[in-house]
C-alpha cells in the first residue's frame, strides 16, 4: 500500500522557483510532514537551501533542494 507522502509531488526538480517555494510553503503547512535535520547534504555546492520532512504516517524522510538553474532542485526520498 503507497502511503500519501508519495502520491504529494512526483519526484524530481522544480519547474520554477514560484513552484519550489510554493512545495516548501505546503510542506511547512502540512499534518502529513514534520521537519527533520538534514543528514549529509546532497551536494556540497554552497548557497543551496536543503530542507529534510518526516512523513508522520510511514517514516519515510524526504529532501527537499531548492533550484539554482540549470539545477531544477529536487525532492525525493533519502
């Protein structure tokens, strides 16, 4: 059974920083999700906001990267 944390945003980038901040701004509102401390970063690039979510029903931990083009950001499962 998929867990709704899944079904929120299909993996990947971001279409527009308007669209990255508008998933962050969800994630931070949202009953499904709590944040958590970031592990180890995904890249070492500096300036890179990285945000980790917990979902509260499966365990499941998500990164959230903003985008900094030609990088189109990401969110996926660690």
């Amino acid at each position: 059974m998929t867990c709704d944390c899944s079904l929120l945003r299909e993996t990947g980038g971001f279409n527009s920083f308007p669209d990255y901040e508008s998933h962050l701004q969800l994630l931070h509102n949202s009953d499904l999700f709590s944040p958590v401390v970031v592990g180890s970063k995904y890249t070492d690039i500096g300036g890179l906001e990285e945000f980790w979510f917990e979902c509260k029903r499966c365990g499941s931990v998500w990164r959230l990267v903003e985008p900094d083009p030609p990088f189109r950001g990401m969110w996926a499962k660690v």
